[in-house]
C-alpha cells in the first residue's frame, strides 16, 4: 500500500517537502533579554485553567529578542541557511501549577512559516513579525560584548511597530534574570472541525531544553517601550517597574515534553 511520509504536513512519499523534521531540533542565538514588572491581574487574564499566578512576584515580564539558527540532527540546514536563520520576540511570564513555578510564553512573532509550525507543536502562540536586533562583533562599527555596549531591538507586526528597546551592559552576571528560567508550561489547542464540538486537542504540556549550553550573561539597562495596534495586545501588559536587561549567546537542544493533563482549560474553540 502506498503511504506518505514527513513529521510535518505536507507529507508526501519521499517526506522531503515537511514543513519541518523530526526532533531533536538544535538552536544557536543570541538572546537580548529585558525584565520589568507589569499588572499582575494582566498577567492572570492570559492564565487558562488550571494556571495561576506566581506566588513570588507575580507581575514579572520578560520580553526577549532572539536572533536564531537551528538545525535537526543531520545540520544540513546550517549550509542552507534560508532553512536555519531566523528571529523572533516572546513575552514570558511566570505562573504556578501543581505547587510549581514554570515559565509561559504568551505572546511571540517569529519571520519564518518553520519557526510557526514548531510554535504549534510546542505549545507557542507564534504569529508572523518583523524582528530586528543589533549584532555583536569584533571589528567595525557593532558592539562588542563589553561595559557600555548598547543593542537596539524592534518588533512590528502587521505594518505596525509593537515594541522597541536599547540595552547598554554593565558587566557580567550570574544569570540571565529570573522570568524565563523555568520549565515551560504551555497549553496546545486545536478546535474540533465539527461545529459546536469545542477542542479537539486541549492539552497542558511541560517542556524545556534537553541540553543547554551558554556563554557568559551580561546584565545592563533599558530603555522599553510597548505601543497599541488594533490587532496586537503585548501592550497590555504596561510597563509599571523596570528590574533590568540581559545578553547571553546560548546553544540549546529541544527534544520534546510531557503532558500534565488534558481537557481542563476552559478555553473556547471560537
């Protein structure tokens, strides 16, 4: 019997025309990182059941940039790197589940359909942006990583701009700051094809990095700011607090999750 092959739809008999391969998927980026503390009851509108705030400062928000190449196994995709490069920017907050604290994204735009479809597989709400971030470098006129060097970022979505930053470092740092320093607590959803039938997949999962390697962080300040866009809310979740910003180049493998549990969140499939 003939059969069709690939991870990803379209699947074909050959499997080549997949959106995207099979895990494990390898990342290499650079990460700008700023933190600041917002509403908290505007962090818990975006909590579905069974989520609930953090019991430790519950308003934290990080909103990153993140200037990636990724690979499967093999790492063909580097030598064609239409297939490897891209960027994106998330807000991150913290909630509770099970008596722990994890990490959620709820907000991201990415440049590339491949980076969507792995959003829908993980559990991220990926919309397409156009993201920007200055590069760091040894020679010329571009940062280096020093005291003093300063990093622009944008995002725009849809022809308008939702965020912009400038981050100048400090100095060194322990960490890469606190928001996104958590398992991954995300929900994945896919409304039933018959009407009135609600979610065909309602699914609470965890996930994270099954390896992680990264350079030095450097922590420094920054200048934020968020605007209004008819179809965008980011801005919502108000800057009330600056805590700080962060630069780290980071190597990472995503290897799957686990599922927490299933059918509990509430949410609508309209």
């Amino acid at each position: 019997m003939p059969s069709v092959r690939g991870y990803f739809p379209p699947k074909t008999a050959s499997g080549v025309s997949s959106l995207i391969p099979s895990p494990p998927w390898r990342y290499s980026g650079d990460l700008l990182t700023v933190e600041y503390r917002t509403d908290p009851s505007r962090v818990r509108e975006l909590l579905p059941e069974p989520l609930e705030l953090a019991d430790e400062d519950p308003g934290a928000v990080a909103l990153i940039w993140a200037d990636w190449q990724s690979c499967s196994t093999s790492g063909d995709e580097l030598l064609d790197p239409v297939l490897s490069q891209y960027k994106e920017a998330f807000a991150v907050v913290r909630c509770r589940y099970g008596g722990r604290t994890y990490s959620r994204c709820v907000f991201i735009w990415v440049d590339k359909d491949f980076a969507i479809a792995r959003g829908l597989h993980q559990g991220y709400p990926k919309k397409l942006g156009s993201i920007h971030q200055t590069r760091p470098h040894p020679y010329g006129p571009a940062p280096r990583i020093e005291a003093g060097a300063r990093f622009g970022a944008t995002l725009a979505a849809a022809d308008r701009r939702l965020a912009q930053a400038v981050v100048t470092l400090r100095e060194p740092s322990e960490t890469n700051g606190f928001v996104n320093g958590h398992p991954m607590a995300h929900h994945r959803w896919l409304p039933s094809i018959e009407k009135g039938k609600g979610l065909a997949l309602d699914e609470l999962i965890e996930s994270g990095a099954a390896s992680f390697e990264g350079g030095q962080p450097w922590v420094g300040n920054a200048e934020l700011e968020l605007f209004e866009a008819p179809t965008e809310e980011l801005a919502r979740l108000e800057i009330r607090e600056p805590i700080a910003a962060y630069y780290r180049q980071v190597g990472v493998v995503w290897d799957g999750g686990r599922l927490l549990e299933s059918g509990t969140s509430g949410a609508g499939a309209e």
